[in-house]
C-alpha cells in the first residue's frame, strides 16, 4: 500500500508523529484495496468505554490517534489498568487469533482518541489470506502479551510506593522529553494502574516529593533524569534483592 494512498484513506496520519506513521504503513501496506475502502475513521471522547468485556467481538479497533487503556474490573469491583498500547495493534485481533467470539477485556479512551475501525469479517478474511499480515499480528500480540506478563511479575514483588515507583519509572523511559517528564495522570488513574488505593498514591507522593525523587509543580508532578534514576534505583533494589 502506497504512503500517499494510505493517508488518502487516512487523512489524521499527516498530524502525528513520524514513528507512529511508519507503524501503520507497516501494518496496512500489503492490505488490499477492500480493506483500505473498509476501514472507517471515529473520533471518541476521553472516558468512553469502546471495547466491552463478554461482549461480540464483531469490531477491529486501531489507535490512531491519542491513549486508551484495558481494564480488568473483575476482583471486587475494583478497577486494575493492566495494557496501555504503544504501537499500533488491531485490539481485538488476538480474539480472532484465538477464535474467540467475545471480547477478553474492557477498553476504554484515556484521551481523545482517532480510532480506525474494521469489521471483524473483513479483517479475518485479509488476515486469513495475507500470511506476512497474519504473521505480524501474531508477533504484536504475543510481544505485548509477554510485556504485560512481565509487568505484572514485577508487580507481585512490588508493595506500596515501590509500586509507584515502578510505574513513574515506566512512564518516564516512554515519555521523556529532553530528560524530563511532566506526570499528568491523575492519582484515580495511578491507582487503577498500581492497584493501590487513593490514600497510598498520596502517600508515596509526598514520600517521594519529600526525598526529593519527584518535584511538584502545580498540579502536575515532574521528573528529572537523576529523579528517574533514584525512583529505578528503588525498584531494582527490592527486585535484586529476592
């Protein structure tokens, strides 16, 4: 599939980065022409829920534009963020994969999001005769499978502010710019991704705000590269040390 063509059908791919750019041209560049003529472009508001567990998963999802993150609500009703994609992935293509009819998980916009949509019909039969696509979603998948897994370990040995540190640690080596990162994430979302509650994100921040490891500014927090270094020297101690 031709660059020019592909931002033909996908205009909002002119207004973001470049890395994400060649991501979709990677993913869409062997799709036929009745892929490209089915593909739709929504754009969804910050909070909504686009993806519901045990739901028909009829629908292929790609980010174009902006964040979403998975949700287990699960275990008493408390909400756990445990996937928060990178990359351009088809959410909803390892159900097709594993020949699942239902949603595994509930997805929902962090931000305002351009999504891309595709029929779930139409994307198993290019993904069923197109063996590289096929091949590329599977290695996506599998990656972001074993990436969650291994967050999730180190989760397990992690209790308290260490958890937090962990994350701040993660966003930080994601989203740095020039040595500093600006947390805009509000401490709801810190506890959904941590599995802590309210009342401990406070703690660990002023904990951390008082040693010096994260400073505050306004009503965001800020994160130097010695910050960064000192919140991951925490983690690997307690994780070297089992």
């Amino acid at each position: 599939m031709e660059r020019n063509y592909l931002q033909e059908m996908l205009p909002f791919l002119t207004q973001i980065e470049k890395k994400r750019q060649e991501q979709f041209e990677i993913y869409f560049h062997s799709a036929p022409l009745w892929v490209m003529e089915a593909l739709e472009v929504e754009n969804i508001a910050a909070g909504t829920i686009f993806i519901h567990e045990n739901e028909p998963a009829d629908m292929i999802y790609f980010v174009g534009i902006g964040k979403v993150k998975a949700t287990d609500y699960r275990v008493s009703g408390i909400a756990f963020d445990f996937m928060k994609p990178d990359n351009v992935i088809a959410l909803g293509g390892m159900e097709v994969i594993m020949e699942q009819g239902t949603y595994k998980t509930t997805v929902q916009t962090e931000t305002d999001c351009v999504l891309v949509k595709l029929s779930r019909a139409k994307y198993e039969k290019w993904l069923y005769s197109d063996p590289e696509t096929f091949r590329l979603e599977a290695k996506l998948t599998c990656h972001s499978l074993l990436e969650e897994e291994r967050r999730n370990r180190l989760y397990l040995f992690l209790q308290g502010a260490d958890r937090l540190a962990l994350l701040y640690v993660e966003l930080y080596e994601k989203y740095n710019k020039n040595g500093t990162f600006y947390i805009k994430e509000s401490r709801t979302s810190m506890a959904d991704e941590t599995g802590l509650c309210l009342k401990s994100v406070s703690r660990a921040i002023r904990k951390f705000s008082e040693a010096g490891l994260v400073t505050k500014n306004g009503s965001q927090l800020q994160i130097s590269k010695e910050q960064y270094e000192g919140l991951k020297k925490i983690v690997t101690d307690k994780i070297d040390r089992r």
